[in-house]
C-alpha cells in the first residue's frame, strides 16, 4: 500500500524557525520535497522500484548501462560504446573501466550479467520482466571483464534504448534482494546515509570516488515527501525546501509570482488516461470505445486540469509532435458522433458508468471530473468515485473496469509494447489485437529507421482506433526551484531523476 506523508510531520522537518526544523537531520543539505509515496513498499533496490518515491534515492546513487537523452535516444552511461550484429539479435557493450561501488569492488562485466539475470527471478517482485521480455536469462553473457552480450529472442533494433528502463540499474555481483532493500551499493553520484522504508526523510551523501569527475556538486541531499498540493506550497513558502520535483498545476498561481522561485517544467512527460475493459460491456463493443474517445475536448482538458501545463494527445502513448505519431495533431471532439455511434451500440438514450480514481498523481481526479463533465454532452452520465490515493494502484487499478491511470513518458519502442501487448501482465484495458502485435514485432525487427517509424505509427493508428486506453493528454510536469539554487533539469523520462549537477549556495 502506498502510504502519504501526513503534513504535520512533513511541517516539523520542513517549516523554517520551528525547533523541530533546527535540529532536523540533513538541516544543511540541498532539500528536495517529492510528490509520491511507496510507504512500507520503499526499497534501495531498484528491481523493485515501485513509485516515483523510489525512484529518488535510486537514480541518485546508481547508474544504469544507458540513458536516454531528451529526444528518448539511447546516450553512454557504465557502458562506453555498443555495436550490433547484422541480423540485429545480439548486441555487444564495452563497459566504462575504472568505477567502482560505494563498498569499493570495482564494477565490470559480471556484475552487468548478474544484474539482469535477477531481473528474471520468479521470487523478485519486479516489473522488470515484462519490460525486458525481448530478453531471456540465458542470451545475457560476459565476453570478458569489460564487454557484455545481449542476445534478444528476435531482431530487437532498439535493445540499447529498451535497456534504459526503471529497473535496470546495476547492483554489485552476489547482492542479496534483502539486503538491497535497506542498503544500497551502486556506482552513483550518491551514497546512503539515512534510509527507513516509509520513514519521513532520507539522506544521501556525496561518493567522493564518484567515476565523473567534480560531481556530484552538492555535498548531501535530504529528500521528503509530500503528496498533498497545500503541504508542497507550505514547504516551498516556508523558505526551508529547494527542489520540489512536481506541483500541482492547481496551485501554481501561488508560486508564480515568488521572486525567490523559478518554476521549471519538463517535456510532454506522463500522460493520464482513462481505460477500460475492452472483454466487458459496455466497452466490448468498439462504437461505445470511440464514443468516449470522442466526447473530450482535448484542449480545454489541458486547459481546465492542467492550466496549459501540458499538450493534447491522440489516444496513443506518443506525443503528436514525435515523428513517430501517427497524426500531427489531437482529434477534435465530436459529440454528435459520439451520440450516433451509442445509438448504432444500442444505447440510443446515452449510458451510466462508475469511474474510479484518486489523486496518486496531481490533477488526476481533477481529469476525471472534467471528463465526466464532457461525457454527459453524449448522454453518458459518469459518477467518479474518488478512492484513498494511498491504496489506488494496489486495490482499484487493474481491478475496476473503467479507471483512471498515468503512465511516465517512454520512448515509442517501450511506450506502445510495455502496457499494450497481448503478453502484457500490466495490460489495463485487456485489449488484445494480434494485428497490433505483429506491427510491434515488424518494429522490433525493422533495422530501417525510416521503416520502423512507419510501423509505430501504423500500431499508434491502430490503437487509438480500437483500443481501450483514452489519452486525452501529456502533462508538463512544473518543478519550483529556489533561485539560490542552479544545475537541475526537468527530464522528459521523469523517473530519471538526475541530482549531479544540482547546487544550493548557503
């Protein structure tokens, strides 16, 4: 279950002045405030990272093999350079020599091996395996100390970019999933200092030994967490937060005019959504699927949200903007449409339906109300049913027949395959076409840039004709930064999180 931080025990770390405040731990640390709690599920392990919560402490103190850069294309980080063979099933990485984990061993192609190859344990809860399914244990192998072998169950002509997922950090050979929980041992800019599953603070330590050179720049950070709108504007008012990594669109207005904050934002980041059970009726039939599809008025949904803190989309996981869309902007709402087509399903006098959600991510429940708003012009009448934030992912999602939902931003190759695929064990809307999976597979196989755009667009076209998932939109997630404060870019891959360069002069 996720568990929010309560504001009053935020307020005793955070609020400037306070006794609790002077003697708080990490008082002279860059302080960063985030926005989602994994609660007792908190982990140092990043095979089981479970939220954004997680996702803090573990991309400060890890590295994965290869990031992304902000166009989603694949960029060193442990591994130096990579090549493919012809028939683009195996690739070869040459790993970066001279780094070592905070315990000192020094970091080469066995523990690359042993990394993802616990990603395939049965026992490991990890999402990790549905998103390496290209893979399996045995086509991973050490050629020697610095060069490691991937080889994909089929053509995989974006393996180096599919590698550069949440769960794929490197941990040392022989690490335990118990010990992983509670210590970390990475190769990242950060060392663990402090650290409780569902404590209220964690405290990083600089690596002094860190393998690029003059970073990190900040000697500690101290992260908290806090989930409510209200807390995270108290915190950054009260003079004591630096980075608070995402605000709620709703009170931006409250911080805009701060002149001690500069308000930053990221790219199309995640999307929310709202999905369906294309197996059960009403959504099993595809004139009611494209019905809800038509009734949004995409726009105003970002407008109305998101306070024109993001951009509409097209039903598809892709931003309209990418080569890789299908379309070069939103459909239009189309109410007499909508109608129409539920009176051809046979519900010529409209619809009602139960909508779940909560606010596990800002502005979700705002989405879903406005939503249910557009849908009564098409006679569908929807009663969202708000559900406590900290138990929505365990307990509604992937357990309700028509919710809401976000998903980070992804590049296409992992955005259309990972919820999508028949196979798919986070498949929300059990929609299953197996002509959308073979235009995946041409995809994977395609060593043609060109070709393999087509193919995703073909798959995004496809999905947003009959699949189950609405994406009226991408959100730009907004970042609030004291202006004393220099070195922190938003990312577009927002679990990413990348503290290097972030300063806080005193």
């Amino acid at each position: 279950m996720r568990r929010s931080i309560p504001f009053a025990a935020l307020a005793a770390l955070t609020i400037a002045g306070s006794p609790a405040a002077a003697a708080a731990p990490g008082d002279d640390c860059v302080k960063i405030l985030g926005y989602e709690s994994s609660g007792e599920k908190q982990s140092m392990d990043p095979a089981s990272l479970y939220s954004s919560d997680d996702a803090y402490h573990v991309f400060a103190t890890y590295n994965r093999l290869v990031d992304l850069d902000e166009e989603f294309r694949p960029v060193p980080e442990l591994a130096e350079s990579w090549e493919s063979s012809a028939d683009g099933r195996t690739w070869t990485f040459h790993l970066r020599p001279g780094v070592t984990f905070h315990d000192g061993s020094e970091f080469d192609a066995a523990d690359v091996v042993f990394t993802f190859k616990r990603l395939f344990d049965p026992a490991l809860a990890t999402g990790a395996k549905q998103a390496l399914a290209f893979l399996e244990p045995d086509g991973i192998a050490m050629i020697d100390p610095m060069t490691v072998t991937f080889t994909a169950k089929a053509p995989a002509a974006e393996l180096p970019t599919l590698l550069a997922n949440r769960y794929t950090s490197i941990v040392a050979e022989g690490a335990k999933a118990e010990d992983l929980r509670l210590h970390e041992n990475g190769t990242g800019p950060f060392v663990q200092q402090e650290f409780t599953p569902g404590g209220p603070i964690r405290l990083l330590q600089k690596n002094a030994g860190y393998w690029k050179s003059g970073l990190p720049k900040a000697a500690c950070l101290r992260i908290t967490v806090a989930p409510e709108a209200v807390a995270a504007v108290s915190a950054l008012k009260s003079g004591d937060i630096d980075l608070v990594l995402n605000i709620d669109p709703s009170v931006v207005y409250a911080l805009k005019d701060d002149p001690g904050l500069q308000l930053l934002q990221t790219p199309a980041s995640n999307s929310m959504t709202v999905s369906m059970w294309t197996d059960t009726p009403p959504f099993d039939d595809n004139r009611v699927r494209q019905a809800l599809k038509l009734v949004v008025d995409r726009q105003a949904m970002v407008e109305a949200v998101l306070l024109g803190y993001g951009e509409a989309a097209a039903d598809s996981p892709v931003p309209v903007g990418s080569p890789a869309s299908f379309v070069s902007e939103a459909p239009a709402a189309d109410i007499a449409r909508a109608k129409q087509l539920l009176a051809e399903a046979g519900h010529p006098e409209g619809l009602r339906l139960d909508m779940f959600t909560a606010e596990s991510v800002p502005g979700m429940v705002r989405m879903a109300q406005v939503y249910a708003q557009m849908a009564a012009a098409a006679g569908i009448q929807i009663t969202v049913n708000v559900t406590p934030a900290d138990s929505y992912w365990d307990d509604v999602w992937l357990k309700k027949p028509l919710v809401t939902s976000s998903w980070s931003m992804r590049p296409p190759v992992e955005a259309l395959s990972y919820p999508f695929r028949s196979t798919s064990d986070v498949n929300e809307t059990h929609w299953k076409n197996p002509d959308y999976d073979l235009l995946l597979a041409k995809a994977d196989a395609a060593v043609d840039a060109d070709e393999r755009t087509k193919a995703y667009q073909a798959a995004g076209e496809l999905l947003a004709e009959d699949g189950g998932i609405i994406i009226p939109m991408f959100v730009h997630q907004v970042i609030a930064l004291r202006k004393r404060c220099t070195g922190y870019k938003p990312r577009a891959q927002n679990f990413a999180f990348n503290f290097e360069q972030l300063a806080c002069a005193k």
